[in-house]
C-alpha cells in the first residue's frame, strides 16, 4: 500500500526519534501493530495536514496495515522518494496562510 510520511531532516521521526534507513530498505516494527503506540505510521493524502514535518516522502507498507481513517499502521514500510515540491520555501508559504487565516477568523 502507498502511503505518505513526513519527517525531520535526516530522515527522523518527529514522535518516535528513529532514523528511517535509506528509500528502498524495509524498516520493520519491533512489536504488534497498534494505533498511536507500536507499527509504523504513515498517512493517506487527506491525512497530511495533522502530520506537518521538514521531509514529505512517498512510501510502501506491508504486512498488516491497520486504517483507522485518518492513519495507517503497518508491520513494516520502507520510504520510495522524497517529495520534491515539499521543500522550506513551500512550509513556509503554508505557514504564512495558516497564520493569515488564524488572523482573519481570529
């Protein structure tokens, strides 16, 4: 299944600290698959906006993949590529529009 995942740079999980090995390479969880707790976490398309982070990749889970909705958790994933138009200069237009949106609906 392809999914989306953002990151820290180097590759870095904001919540769970691990260092995701290079795109290719499967990165398996070390306990049963269960929500907000063990698995690996990745998110469909209409999921990105609660899941923010310096690095948006495209990846592939396998295994058992458990959907709530809104995220997906599966035994193992393995990044396929970085999304290119997800870069500082986009964050940053993003940032600035929430702000403004924020101040106009105060």
């Amino acid at each position: 299944m392809i999914a989306y995942k953002f990151l820290s740079s180097d590759r870095v999980g904001l919540f769970s600290g691990v260092r995701w090995p290079e795109p290719g390479t499967w990165l398996e969880a070390d306990a049963e698959v269960e929500q907000c707790a063990s698995g690996i976490h990745a998110v469909h398309a209409e999921g990105l906006l609660g899941w923010i982070d310096d690095e948006l990749w495209t990846c592939e889970l396998d295994g058992i993949v458990e959907d709530d909705g809104r995220e997906l958790v599966a035994e193992r994933g393995r990044l396929l590529e970085r999304v290119a138009a997800w870069n500082e200069t986009a964050a940053r237009d993003f940032a600035a529009r929430v702000r403004a949106r924020d101040r106009i609906l105060g």
